[in-house]
C-alpha cells in the first residue's frame, strides 16, 4: 500500500464520519424543533383507573421516627463514619456527632471549628432539625462545608436519627 491509497482510506472514513455527524445532527433539529416531544397525546383510552391512583400516602416524620430502628440506623451511619466519629471528643474531618440530638446547632463541638453558615445557624438540632440537614444539607444550610449530598430516603434519616439519639441516653 502507497501513501496515496491510505489517504483515501483515511479520507473515506473521515467522509462517512462527517456524514454520519451530520445526519444525526439534522435528524435531532427535525424532531426537537417542531416540540413534538412536547404535546399531549391525540387519543387516550380511558381505562377506568384515576393517574394517581399510585400515588402513595406521605407519612409524617414524626410517624417514622417513632417506629425507627436504632440497628438500621448504624447501618446506615456507615456512610457518615468517613468524617464523623461517635465517641465524645473525637473529631474526624466532621464533628463528633456524640450527644448531637438536642445539641445546639452553633455549639461547636470541642476542638472542631465549624464553617460560618454553621456556626450563625440558630436553634438547636431537634428531630426535625436533623431530618432538614440530612436530606439535603446544602439545601438547609446554605454555605455548609459539609460536602454529603443527603440521604433522601425518610426512613433511613429516621434511623439514623435515632441511632444518634441512642448514643447518649
């Protein structure tokens, strides 16, 4: 093979590419542009069952924390384990979590210095408090350090909850 025919190798295949790009390219503007992902559909069959029938019932947090399970919870907490520690005083990349139910929220725990946004948070860390925090800390907590993206089950913050709570009588 000279270098001639391996140019037009190249060049086929750089060709079919392009054509291939630009295909796909045209097929996603015809399709998105007219917003025919967009509309309702023309026919429905009426099947009898109400749309949100499937729908479950939202149970209150405080219903959930009163069936919580200390066990699942230190499951549970083993993804916190990464930067907190439970024992009084010991503090990991996060603060120790020992006696944190009831704690104040700006109270910082001793030898760890906490970010600004936490440490001008009022109030205390109540039930309601920690299930807040934990699902999304950033969200409740605007400028936390706490890099966690949150627990978003209910049930597992509950747990966790009470396993904290466990900690300290």
């Amino acid at each position: 093979m000279d270098t001639m025919t391996m140019t037009k190798l190249a060049g086929g295949f750089c060709g079919a590419f392009l054509i291939f790009l630009l295909g796909k390219w045209a097929a996603e503007e015809i399709y998105h542009v007219g917003g025919h992902g967009d509309h309702a559909q023309a026919y429905v069959i009426d099947t009898g069952v109400e749309e949100d029938a499937g729908a479950e019932e939202e149970v209150s947090f405080e219903e959930v924390l009163a069936s919580a399970d200390v066990a699942k919870g230190a499951k549970v907490f083993k993804k916190c384990t990464a930067c907190h520690k439970i024992e009084d005083g010991a503090n990991g990349t996060g603060p120790y979590l020992y006696g944190v139910v009831g704690r104040d929220i700006a109270e910082e725990a001793t030898g760890f210095g906490y970010s600004a946004a936490m440490g001008g948070t009022e109030g205390d860390w109540t039930a309601d408090n920690l299930n807040a925090f934990l699902e999304k800390p950033k969200d409740w907590i605007d400028g936390t350090s706490m890099g966690f993206s949150g627990l978003k089950k209910i049930e597992d913050r509950a747990n966790v909850i009470a396993y904290l709570d466990s900690l300290d009588d």
